[in-house]
C-alpha cells in the first residue's frame, strides 16, 4: 500500500480520503480512538480525543517515518470490551485475510454508541473493473494490477449487511475519486470534470466509498405494573326504596 499510495491515482485517492477522515472524525467525541492500519494516513488528526494509537500487523520498516504505537493481530485487539469510544478502518478490512473476525473484534471493544469509520475500494467501479481485467490478464502470464492486490474486495452493499448482522446502525455514507483508471497525474487532471460529474450523476460508481457506523445496543426496559391490564369496574345492584306495587295500581286492576 505504501508503494502504490506513492503513484499519481495513489495520491489522488489519499487526498479524498483525508479530507473525508477529517470531516467524520472532527466532530466524534470521548476518549479513546484506535486507527487499525494504512499508517501512511493519519485518519485521527482532526479528532480531539485525548487518546488515540496507531495500530499495524507487521513492524514498521527500518528508518519509517511513521512509526505505530502496538504491533498487533486485528482480530485480537489488546483492549478491554466497551473501552474505546472510536475506531477507523482505512483498507483494513479489504487488506486483511479475514475481514470478518477484525469487524467483530471492532465490535467488541467499541462502547455502546461508539462509532467505526471505515474506508474501502469500490469493486462497482471503473478503477474496480480495470482491477478484474488485471487478475485474468495475470492468470494468463502477463499485465500487472492497478489496484494494491492484497485481499479481497467489499461491495458497498455487502459491508453494509455485515454492520447491520453486528449490530451497527449506518450514520453517514459517502463515495469518491470518479476519474477513470490511469496512471500517470497528467492524464488525470485532463478529467478532472469527472469529479463533478460523477457526485451528481452517477454517485455510487466511485472508486472508493466511505461509511461511518454507531454501535447500538438493544437493552431491556424495565415496565412496572402499569404493563398489567386495569381491571374492569363491576357495578353493584342498587336497592329500591320501594319494591311493594302501589294500592292505586292494585285497585286499578280489581276494577
């Protein structure tokens, strides 16, 4: 990633996606926030929270600029349960070879209402479709990937239902970098129009999309005795005053 992220798409893509990290990460609060992975993106610099780490799988390189503060497996975080308040997830999840345990473990060590943002390549996408006809051409012996070829790509649709099955409710979505798949920055800036274009007219065609889930947590309700049905009021029999027949009546009807 770090290779690719120095190529001209690279740094058109970083750019987007700095720019969305910093608008959805400004305005969460708490204290603890976790970015697992891509250390090429400081995804927390606009967060205020007064913890955040840096987390990676693999030691950083010699002389790295960026170094992570723990080395770790995704999907056995060395946090407590319910103790961090935000977590980011910028390719992790594609990058990585089970997606579905570091979501899970995401979802462990999120507090009730924390929040995950997370950043993917759009497979429904020009840059997603020049990256299918690279595997075939590379199973036939020859081309090469425009895409970082590590792991497997998530649909937008189907990361949507893993977050649903976890429990996490959609806050915010968003897609980005419409321009076709080229390689060099010139040819790049030549369609740049497509940027505008493509936001209005066909958004979910992006070659990136971005997603900003909250943890809910159905609790129990505690109802008192209202929740019993109020019992129906029985009228009692009034007496009568006077229940012989009246003389006048009696006479009336010996006549």
């Amino acid at each position: 990633m770090q290779e690719w992220f120095e190529t001209a798409p690279g740094r058109y893509l970083l750019a987007w996606e700095r720019a969305e990290f910093d608008r959805a990460v400004g305005d969460i609060f708490g204290y603890h926030a976790l970015q697992l992975g891509l250390c090429e993106l400081d995804a927390l610099a606009s967060n205020r929270m007064p913890y955040k780490w840096l987390a990676s799988q693999e030691p950083p390189a010699a002389g790295s600029a960026v170094q992570p503060g723990l080395v770790t497996n995704f999907a056995a975080l060395p946090f407590e349960a319910h103790s961090l308040d935000l977590v980011v997830l910028p390719h992790t999840l594609e990058l990585n070879v089970d997606p579905h345990a570091t979501l899970r473990e995401v979802e462990r060590v999120l507090v009730p209402e924390g929040k995950v943002v997370i950043c993917c390549f759009n497979p429904a996408s020009l840059w997603g479709l020049r990256q299918r006809r690279a595997h075939l051409y590379r199973r036939l012996g020859f081309g090469e990937l425009f895409l970082p070829g590590a792991g497997e790509f998530i649909g937008y649709w189907r990361m949507r239902d893993w977050l649903r099955l976890l429990g996490f409710e959609v806050e915010a979505s968003s897609f980005g970098c419409w321009r076709p798949a080229l390689r060099t920055e010139r040819w790049l800036e030549r369609f740049d129009w497509m940027d505008h274009a493509g936001e209005r007219w066909w958004p979910i065609l992006g070659a990136a999309y971005f997603l900003v889930a909250v943890k809910r947590v159905r609790g129990a309700k505690l109802i008192g005795h209202a929740w019993r049905p109020a019992k129906a009021l029985s009228s009692a029999p009034v007496p009568l005053a006077n229940r012989q027949p009246s003389p006048y009546f009696e006479m009336e009807g010996q006549d």
